[in-house]
C-alpha cells in the first residue's frame, strides 16, 4: 500500500503506537491520535461546515 494513502485509524494499536519518519523534522505518530478519534472528526465536521 502506497504510504500517502495509509488509513491513519485503522488496525492501530494504541500499545503499539509509532513514529514514521516522513522527512527530517516530519514524523507521523501512528495511533496518537486515537483516544480523541470522535473529538477530531467533530471539530473538522464543524470547520467543513464553517468554511461552507
């Protein structure tokens, strides 16, 4: 699978958390994000909406 089209939730592990390496001072922290999942989408639900 093509690392730009990565599903940033799916089959995370949070005990399993993390970093991929992007470029030099870019990492993405594989399942951070996780615990607060429903919170993010709420917030940019609410942005799209916004921004409309």
């Amino acid at each position: 699978m093509d690392k730009m089209t990565l599903n940033l939730f799916e089959d995370a592990v949070l005990s399993q958390a993390r970093r991929e390496g992007l470029c030099p001072g870019a990492v993405v922290l594989c399942g951070f994000a996780l615990p607060n999942e429903a919170a993010i989408f709420a917030a940019l639900n609410h942005i799209t909406i916004a921004a409309g």
